[in-house]
C-alpha cells in the first residue's frame, strides 16, 4: 500500500468516526498494489498489472476437479510426469546412456523445487511449501527411473547416487521429520552436498545446484535485510503451551497471512521453523505466535522464562494461495475458518481486509470463525484484536456491518468465565461448520454475489472438512472456492 499523509501510520487507532468515509471516498486503495510483496526480492520488479493477469492466465489450471480435493494443474503435471517416466523405462531399457536422461532432468527438477527464491514460484504463484511435493515426488520418480538405469552397468558412484538419493527418502519420510526434525534438516543437508559430489562423479552435470547455492545466498541476504530493520524484539508467554512474539517493524513489507521462518542462534543456527503472522501489515509491529510442540519451541519456551529480548533471525516473508485474494472483482464475501494456532493467517487477513474497506476496497461481508480449547490463547488473541478494534470504530463496524466473529471454546471442563468482548460471539463446543456455510450462502443471495472465497487453516481434519463442505455447498448459483493452509517444510 502506497504511503500516503492521509492514512494513519498505526491503522485504525487514528481514525475518527467520521474520517473512515471521507477516506473511502479518495479510494486509495489499489487492487494488486500489495501483490508485488509476494517474494521479498525479485517480485517487486513487476507492476501490480502482472499478478493480475497472472490470475486471469492460470485460472483453469487451479479449478478443482469434480469428486476431488486437487485442482486440475496439479492432476495434469502429477499424471504427465507418471507418464513420461513409464514411457521413458519402456523405450530405454537396455540402452545404459538414453536411460539416463530421465533421471538426470529429475535431479535438477528436485534442486529447483524447494528454492524459496525459485522463478517458479513468480511465474505460478505457488506457494513454496506446495512445490515440497513436488521436490518429494520427483524425489521418487528420480530413484526409480534410476534403478532401472542401472539395471545392466552398474558403477561405483552410480550406485553410491542411488544409495545416497534412497537415504534422502527415507529421512525425509513424515515420521521422522515430524519426530526428529533436527536429524532431518541436518541429515537431508549432508546428503544434499554429498549427492552433488556423486552427481560430478557419476559424470552427470548436475547444473541446477548452482542455482541452489545462489537461493542459498539470496537467503542469507534476507535474513541481513531484515535484521537490520527489526527492533525491541519481546518475547512473552501467553499460556503454558504458547509463545507471543513481538516486533517492532518499520521496513519489512509483507502481505496479509505471509509467514516467516524463525531461527534463535542461542538454540540452534542450522534449525529454521516456519511461523504464520498474526499482525497485518498495516501495523507497525509484527506480531507471531509460537505454539509448543517439539523440543525447538520448548527450549525457546524455557528461553522466554528468563529473557525477553533474545536474538531472533527472520527469513522471508514467503506464502501466497490459491485464490485472488489481491483485488476486489471476484470475491467480496468471505468465510474465514481457523482452529488452534492455525487462526493466525486468517486474523491477519482479516484485519487487513477491514483496512482496505475503509480506504476504497469493496468488501460485502467477512465471517471469522474460530475454535480454540485453551482459554488463555482465545483470551490473549481477543486482547490483541480489541487493541487494534478501538472504540471509535464500534459504530462503523456495526452500521457497516461486515464482520461477524464467531469463537468457540471446545474444551470440556469449565474453566471460568470467558472474557466477555462486544467485537465477538462467544460459543461453548465444537462449531457447526454447515451453519457457517449456509449463513454465507445466505449472505452471497442477498447481495447478489456468485462466489465465496473461503479460507482454512487449522487441523488436517478440518481442512479436510471445509473442502467436503466447500463442494456440498456449491449450489443454487453460488460457488465456494476453497484455499488450505498447509505449512508442510
């Protein structure tokens, strides 16, 4: 968003009651003028014009195929590399060197997938942790195409690549990447390096780790960048289980819902863990939460005991999804639907959507449902959201009426009275997600709208759940179009 002397440096706590409609009168709002943060680097170069034709040109690749959770880009590329590598083994067995090629466009394909600074990712859109399955499926298309290479001549480093490209698989597998991440981040890059050397080896010229080594570079370079504009980090825990992590920030530029990768140099330089915002980016403080699940989040848990001001490096910002959620012509409804820890990128897009309402942008309707069994998170979340929904904003957002927040505590016990907060609906138990979708189908008939884009993160199960139910309530004339978070690195 350009800057502007009219727009407050804080968001919403500067506006008065009157000036949010003499602001959406000088519609300073831009669709697509925050597309361009997409990528911290190279994505800048381009004007907003080119993401939004971006959408219009890939627009049937992401269409959902009937009877399925895929979209049809990734069943034509899943099926097409099939294919190829079947065709392949059939009409070069037995020829030792037309074998290899297979194999060897695989090997670059997996050192190019999980670049976060990839000339795919500008040129699709994708989000880097979707390219991760393709980095693991080429992975296995890459070591079955080349046994069968080896099927005839066998040589010593041909066999050490296969030997060291099946180490790669197994301690990348989810088990052991979920349970001990630290001996598969360290272990994947040793294999890396060492099957680079096998690789020169084995006479194949393995040119796409030159442009792993510079993502590598352009990386480290980020984190520098950032490093420089961050301030007054604090560190604060808000429940027995959860971290707050908050930034001062002036420069960093990022898009709503984006995330970064953390790494605390007093635990480890060589862990990196991937953490959704929960601020947006109109404020001047970027605000994370940390949830403790393995023994990384615990020692910075036992950290935060003792300081608050401990060195953290901040690589990205990276994310996008798979709806236009950039401009305001295809979606002007909005079901937001998060569980647990997982409802931190969609309050960032949240916030920010209401921003860019009270500067030009058109928005019919956002309802926000969340669900959360730990009672100090859903409080510590309702503080946080109350400092940015000020009083002089009460009367706008009801006479405007375009958000409705829903929260649900689906812990069992009773713990005491919930905060109460006139920003939000307070539920006991599990939320009925079909009454969401159904309000939201009511809404998009009464404004006469077609689509609704609706937004999950949370849960496998339930992101599992909302795109069941994103097809079932696709009918009478208005479509759910489905986005998942999933942070699988």
């Amino acid at each position: 968003m350009k800057e502007n002397t009219n727009t407050p440096i804080n968001g919403f706590s500067e506006l008065t009651e009157e000036d949010p409609e003499k602001q959406v009168q000088l519609s300073i709002w831009k669709p697509f003028s925050d597309a361009t943060l997409e990528q911290p680097l190279y994505s800048r170069c381009c004007g907003s014009f080119y993401f939004k034709y971006r959408w219009k040109i890939l627009k049937p690749l992401q269409t959902r195929i009937i009877f399925s959770h895929y979209s049809l880009g990734f069943c034509i590329f899943f099926v097409l590399f099939l294919l190829i590598s079947v065709y392949s083994i059939i009409i070069t067995w037995g020829d030792t060197k037309a074998s290899a090629v297979l194999p060897t466009f695989f090997l670059q394909l997996i050192y190019l997938f999980p670049a976060k600074n990839s000339i795919w990712l500008f040129l699709t859109g994708v989000s880097s942790e979707n390219f991760l399955f393709w980095h693991k499926y080429l992975s296995v298309l890459c070591v079955i195409t080349g046994l069968f290479h080896a099927v005839g001549r066998v040589g010593p480093s041909g066999i050490l690549l296969i030997i060291l490209l099946l180490l790669l698989l197994v301690v990348s597998s989810s088990v052991i990447r979920r349970r001990y991440y630290d001996f598969f981040l360290k272990s994947h890059w040793i294999l890396f390096i060492l099957t680079i050397v096998a690789s020169f080896c084995h006479k194949v010229h393995l040119y796409a780790a030159f442009f792993w080594i510079i993502d590598v570079l352009l990386r480290m370079y980020i984190v520098h960048k950032n490093q420089k504009n961050m301030k007054n980090l604090d560190l604060e825990q808000v429940a027995e289980n959860c971290i707050k992590i908050t930034i001062d920030n002036e420069m960093i530029k990022y898009k709503p819902g984006q995330l970064f990768f953390i790494c605390c140099p007093k635990i480890s330089v060589f862990e990196w863990h991937p953490f959704n915002m929960y601020s947006s980016p109109f404020q001047n403080q970027i605000t994370l939460y940390v949830k403790v699940l393995g023994d990384w989040t615990k020692k910075l848990y036992e950290i935060s005991k003792t300081e608050k001001n401990v060195k953290i490096w901040l690589e990205g910002p990276y994310g996008s999804r798979l709806l236009n959620l950039d401009g305001d012509d295809e979606y002007q409804i909005f079901l937001l639907i998060g569980g647990g820890i997982g409802v931190a990128p969609l309050n960032s897009l949240c916030n920010n959507l209401i921003y860019e309402n009270l500067y030009g942008r058109n928005l019919g309707k956002i309802i926000m449902v969340w669900s959360s069994r730990d009672q100090k998170i859903l409080e510590s979340f309702m503080d946080y959201n109350l400092s940015i929904w000020k009083e002089n904003l009460s009367s706008l957002m009801k006479k405007t009426g375009v958000l409705e927040n829903f929260y649900h505590f689906t812990k069992k016990e009773s713990v005491g009275m919930l905060k109460k907060n006139k920003f939000v609906e307070l539920n006991l138990g599990r939320p009925n997600l079909d009454e969401y979708f159904l309000k939201a189908q009511n809404y998009a008939k009464e404004m006469g709208k077609t689509k609704v884009a609706v937004v999950c993160s949370g849960p496998e199960n339930m992101m599992k759940d909302v795109l069941v139910l994103g097809k079932k309530w696709s009918k009478e004339g208005i479509k759910f179009d489905v986005s998942v978070e999933i942070n699988e690195f």
